[in-house]
C-alpha cells in the first residue's frame, strides 16, 4: 500500500491576479487518508478543484498514478479514479436519491449491468440509503445528504475521494456518523484527501496531514505528530503556547 | 351554451399550442437563466420554414418534424457563436444579445422575403370538423394534438434520457453537475436547441393558421412572455397551464370584448399576475420544479 497514487510537485494556481496556491507539493499514497488543514481562504477547496480538473493550474505538476492531470477535462479525470464530494454537499435537489446516485456515474452512464452492481456495492457502504432510494435528496437533513454526496462520489468505483468539509454545519452526533463512514470507505482501500474545518478531529483520525497557510505549506507530517505539533496547537487547536 | 363551449374549445386547442410555444423559452431560461427576447423570431423562422417547405410540396404537417430539427440545429450553433460566452458576464450582457438576434432576424426576414404575408393554405386548409353544434377548423385540432405529441416528447425526453438527466441536473446545480463530470458547456448548447425547435415546431403548427411575417416574431415573444411569468419562470408545466390560461383569455375577450383586445388582454393579465402573485401560477422554484414535477 505505499505506492504513490496523487503526486502534486509544486503547484501554483490564481484568479486572475489573485495568486491563491503558491507552491504546493503533496502526496497521497494509494489507501491513505490524509487530511489538508487549514484556515479559511488559505486555498484548500481551490487545490481539491485543480485536482479534479476546474481550475487550470498556472504552474507545476499534478500527477496519478505516474500519469499527468493538469491537461485533462473533469471527466477525463475522473475516468482515471479522482471523484469529489464538494462542499456544501450539492446534491440534486429535485432528484431522487437514486438518480442523484446514477448521475455519480455519469461518465460511465452507458454500462448499464455494471450500475447496477456499483450501485449495490455503495448501498452495502451506506444501508440507510436503501430505504431512501426514492426519496427527494432535497428533503432529506443535512447528514443525510451528506451520504448522499459521499455514496454518489463512490459509484465511480474512484481511488481517490476529494473530500471538502464533509462535516460542515452538522450536529454533533451526524458529525461522529459521517467520520465514520469515511473511515468505512478508506478501509475499503479508496484513499481519501479530506478538508476538515476542525483540526482537532481531523488529526485524530487520519493518517498524515498537511497545513496550508495563505497558499503555501507549511507543515505537514503523521496526523498524530502534529497533534502535538507547537504551531499546530497554537493556531489550529486552539490551545495557548505553552513556550 | 353552444357558443361558449366552442370558445372554451377553440381556446384550449390555441393553448395547447401556446403550451409548445412557452415551453421553450422557460426550458431554456431554467437550465441557462438566458431570457431569450428573440424567442418569437424562431417562430417566425420555423413559419417560413414551413412555408418554403410547403411550397417545395410537403404537408405542413409532415414539414413540422423537419422544421423542429432544423430549428434545433440553429439553436446549438447560435448558442455555441453567440451565447456561450456571455453565460458568465451580466445578464444586462444576454439580454443585449438575444434583442440584437431578434433584430437582426426580423430585418433579415424583410430583406429575404419582403414584408408580405406569406399564407400555408393546404387543401383541407378551411375543413371544419363539427361535433354537435361546435365547429372546430381542422388546422387548429391538428395543430393542437401535435403541439400536446411535442410537449409529451420534451418531457419524455428530459425524463427518461441521458441527456435530459443532465439537463435537469444542470438545471438544479450546474456546479454539482460539473463535479460528476457533465459537460455543462454541453448541456446548454443541446438545450438552447431544443428550446428554439420548441419555437420552430410552433411556427410549423400554427403556419396553415396564421400568416407568416418579418415582424410576426413580436407576438409569440409576447404571448410566450405573458404565459411564462403566468406559469412560473422555469417551470415546464406552469408553461402547459399557462398557455391554456392565456389561450382561453386570448379567445374569450375576442369574442366578448373585441378581436382587438388580444395584445391588451395579454397585458392586463401580465400586470395583474405581477401584482398579484409574481412567482406565477405555480411559483417561482425557476429552474429547480424541472426535476421535481416530471
Ligand atoms: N472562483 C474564484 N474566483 C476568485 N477568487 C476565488 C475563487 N474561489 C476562491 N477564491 C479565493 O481564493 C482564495 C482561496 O479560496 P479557497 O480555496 O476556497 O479557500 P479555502 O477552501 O481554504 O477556504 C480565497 O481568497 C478566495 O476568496
Ligand atoms: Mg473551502
């Protein structure tokens, strides 16, 4: 399990003027659970859309699986095993949970027997949603929903999952449920690349983490070493330094 | 008794017809948000396209499904030329666009085929068919039961296909819909089609009906108008409703007010539903009722 699935060397992406990643190299290994840190606007949601293709980077290297990404369309991308569970969930309202399910495979839409196992193969992850099947994902709570967007970005049958603040906005409770279920689907061997507004619980549960500050890395290592991590605690944790 | 069941017939049969004619534009207004004002103009070019078609000796009717495909295909192209690039400016930006398409085709329309009127007169063109004391004229039956076939086959088509589960996908959020790896740029340009064939197939419908004009665009864009903010922007089957709604009226106050009263009618109805209920008959979900109701 230490082959390198996503190999990002030194990327650097804008808006227009606005530079937002400055050098940003990192590394997912195939299977691993890593988590990118960060505080709000430092360009963790902007490097999980160049990964999946939305935005252009203005230099630098995405590779998976040995092979360059930064040419490719969405779709391309995501035929070659990145899907994305975005933020703020994006579900299809008006649709039912199923629908929003097949459209996950979009790409793959015309192999018809093959849904129908994947979509089997994601309820066996997510059971809740069996029941669900013909429901609005519109009408459904925010955790639910939230599985909804995660078993939709599985029926890719992807190798790597972009998660972006999967927990945002949920209750305590669904917030434990949802972490769960990403551990469930990284035991399943899919690698997961996870935002996390709460550094706490972000680094408690995943293997390695990096730290985005303004658009650079400034740290990054084992999730467990930087729980324990100086600059870590100071500003991600909450705590005061005890230097 | 007689004579107010003709009307509510002749009026439902016209709506039908108006239903197709809408369905077009809210199609395209709730996938895209473009409110297309050169929606009229695409009637008239499906009009003279039938026209023409019917000169070279097609049926008008059998005309209908060339001119639905014809106009689908100048959809897809002037969306990709003229209005893909504007998807992401102001929408001061389309509306500018889409009023100097409407320009330019009616002033194209002059110069091709002057300003005459151009009639579509096949041989059963003044059949009545009567049933009881009603008499109803063949052309708008036909027009009628072709229009609900279209309407049918749209909402079939964005139901049950592929394609149309992107459209409404795209429709609902556009950027979740790029997240699975939709074309969106796609997704407009096909539906952007297939509102204007909605348009044309009109045009073809109503063509043994009505003449055919330079400047006969400016009506259907208003009547689309009016049935679609009575509809409810972006609802597909407020655009059903709403064309019956408006055909009805259109009807009525013709024959109990005065044939005249048409462009008055559509106005006062306009400025009432805006008064009154802004969202339309069936509310203002736009965009997001295309997943929902069908
Ligand atoms: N589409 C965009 N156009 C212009 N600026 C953007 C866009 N998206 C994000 N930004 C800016 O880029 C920076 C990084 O944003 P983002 O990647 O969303 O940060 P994070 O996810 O870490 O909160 C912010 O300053 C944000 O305002
Ligand atoms: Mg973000």
């Amino acid at each position: 399990m230490d082959q390198v699935l996503l190999q990002i060397n030194d990327l650097h992406v804008a808006y227009g003027e606005l530079r937002v990643l400055q050098g940003v190299s990192l590394q997912v290994k195939a299977g691993e659970l890593v988590s990118l840190l960060g505080g709000n606007g430092s360009g963790k949601s902007t490097t999980q859309k160049t990964i999946l293709g939305f935005v252009r980077p203005t230099s630098g290297q995405i590779l998976f699986e040995g092979e360059r990404l930064d040419t490719l369309s969405i779709p391309e991308i995501i035929r070659k095993g990145i899907t994305m569970v975005p933020e703020g969930r994006r579900v299809f309202p008006f649709m039912a949970v199923r629908e929003n399910l097949l459209l996950g495979a979009w790409v793959r839409r015309n192999e018809r027997a093959e849904l129908k196992h994947d979509l089997e193969r994601v309820l066996e992850l997510f059971p809740i949603l069996r029941t669900r099947l013909n429901q609005l994902a519109g009408s459904m709570s925010g955790g639910e929903q939230q599985i909804v967007a995660m078993a939709r970005a599985l029926m890719m049958r992807p190798k790597l999952v972009l998660m972006d603040e999967p927990t945002m906005g949920l209750a305590p409770k669904l917030v434990d449920e949802v972490l769960e279920l990403i551990q469930t689907v990284n035991r399943n061997g899919i690698a997961v690349l996870l935002v996390e507004q709460n550094a706490r619980t972000a680094l408690g549960f995943t293997d390695r983490a990096y730290v985005l500050e303004r658009g650079r890395l400034v740290i990054e290592g084992p999730s467990k070493d930087l729980l324990t991590n100086e600059r870590v605690r100071s500003a991600y944790l909450g705590e005061l330094s005890q230097a | 008794m007689d004579i107010f069941l003709q009307l509510l017939l002749s009026g439902l049969l016209l709506g039908g017809v108006y239903g197709l004619l809408s369905l077009g534009l809210t199609l395209v207004f709730g996938v895209t948000r473009i409110v297309n004002f050169a929606h009229g103009e695409f009637v008239m070019l499906g009009m003279y396209l039938t026209y023409f078609l019917w000169q070279l000796g097609f049926d008008p009717y059998l005309a209908a499904p060339v001119v639905f495909f014809a106009c689908f295909a100048v959809g897809v192209v002037t969306q990709h030329l003229l209005l893909r690039k504007t998807l992401t400016m102001p929408h001061l930006v389309q509306v500018f666009v889409t009023l100097g398409i409407s320009v330019v085709m009616q002033a194209g329309a002059q110069l091709l085929f002057t300003s005459n009127f151009y009639f579509v007169r096949p041989s059963y063109g003044n059949a009545m068919v009567e049933i009881g004391n009603i008499r109803l004229p063949l052309t708008t039956i036909i027009a009628a039961v072709l229009a609900l076939i279209g309407t049918a086959l749209v909402h079939l088509f964005l139901k049950k296909t592929h394609t149309g589960a992107a459209i409404r996908a795209t429709a609902q959020d556009p950027y979740a819909a790029n997240v699975v790896g939709i074309e969106i740029k796609t997704v407009y340009a096909v539906t952007f089609g297939v509102g204007i064939g909605c348009a044309g197939l009109a045009g073809a419908l109503l063509a043994p009906i009505y003449p055919v004009y330079p400047t006969v665009g400016l009506a259907y864009s208003l009547i689309s108008f009016v049935v679609v903010v009575l509809g409810g922007l972006g609802s597909l089957p407020g655009a059903l409703i709403g064309g019956l709604v408006v055909g009805l009226l259109e009807t009525f106050s013709a024959y109990y007010i005065s044939p005249e009263a048409k462009e008055a009618t559509y106005f006062t109805i306009f400025i009432i539903v805006l008064l009154l209920r802004p969202a339309g008959l069936l509310g203002l979900r736009g965009s997001e009722t295309m997943g929902a109701n069908h």
